[in-house]
C-alpha cells in the first residue's frame, strides 16, 4: 500500500475547510498532485488500460452513433417533407373554401347593395335602410377580413413551396453525401 491517500481514502475522510491564506490557488496542492501521479500510474502499472481495446471500443460506438444520427436524418427530413405536403394540402382546401365564402359574400352585397337602392327609392322604410346599412357595413368587413386571410394564406403557400424546395434540396446533398 502507498503512503499517499488513495482516492477512495479521501473520500471516506471528512472534508475541512481551507482558507485562503493556506493555500495559493494558482499552485495545485502535493496531495493533488501525487493523487494525480498514483491515478497515472496505476493505469500504466497494472495493465488495464489497453490503447488498442479502448481505440476498438471507441471507433465501434462513433460509427454507431453517426450510423443512428443519419438514419435519425433521413427519416426527419422525409418526415418534414411529408408534413410540409400535408401542411400544403390543408392551405390549399382552406384557400378553396375562402374563396367560395368570398364570391358567397360578394353576391350577398351585391344583393344588398340592390336593396338598398330599392330601399332609397322608399324614403318611408328608413329603419329598414340603417339596417341595411349596418349589415352592408358588417359585410363589407367580412370582405376585407377575408380578403386579408386569402393574402396570408397566399404567403403561406408561397413560403410551404420554398420549404419544399428546400427540403428537396436538403434531400438531393444528403443523397449526395450518403454515397
């Protein structure tokens, strides 16, 4: 046995508190230090610590794990693409059904906007005219509202296509780099 702490010694000891005048902190301590010398050692000594074995062992989990990390891409780029698609074919039912809500809209104004000039015709139906007036004011909103949905479902569109562009991109290099 050494003469030295073994580091198992030292844990079994109960730690005390050094202050900062008893040693400096740029000078590691002679205990560290032959701690440090007796782990070396010890390896070197005893034979357990084979380079090749642990060169082996080391080169045999990092072609595993770049084996698992591009499979782990492969499928997460096919899976974005695939959700790309479904993103893209949602958009598109939406922006269908935005658009036949926006001509069903656009034929209800303009049936108001008839009776409204009918109505004007009949200055003695004015409480009929302030609600024509509000529900032309109400669809009229619609209209902007839904106006401004077709636009953001447009730029919507426009930026799934570059993504898919992209994916497809991504795709063609890393077909590239796996052969």
């Amino acid at each position: 046995m050494s003469s030295h702490l073994s580091p198992r010694n030292a844990k079994d000891q109960p730690r005390t508190r050094k202050s900062s005048t008893d040693s400096s902190p740029a000078k590691p301590s002679p205990t560290s230090r032959s701690l440090k010398h007796e782990r070396v050692s010890r390896l070197d000594s005893s034979g357990a610590y084979d380079r090749e074995a642990y060169d082996a062992r080391r080169e045999n989990r990092m072609a595993a794990r770049k084996k698992a990390e591009e499979e782990a891409g492969c499928t997460d780029y096919k899976k974005m693409y695939e959700e790309a698609l479904s993103t893209n074919e949602r958009l598109k039912s939406r922006l269908q059904g935005s658009k036949q809500e926006l001509v069903l809209v656009q034929t209800q104004l303009e049936r108001v906007t008839q009776r409204k000039i009918t109505m004007t015709e009949r200055s003695n139906e004015r409480s009929m005219l302030e609600t024509e007036k509000r529900e032309t004011r109400v669809l009229q909103k619609k209209i902007s509202d839904m106006e401004d949905e077709v636009k953001v479902q447009t730029e919507l569109k426009n930026e799934n296509q570059r993504l898919k562009d992209e994916n497809g991109a991504l795709i063609r290099v890393i077909s590239k780099l796996s052969k």
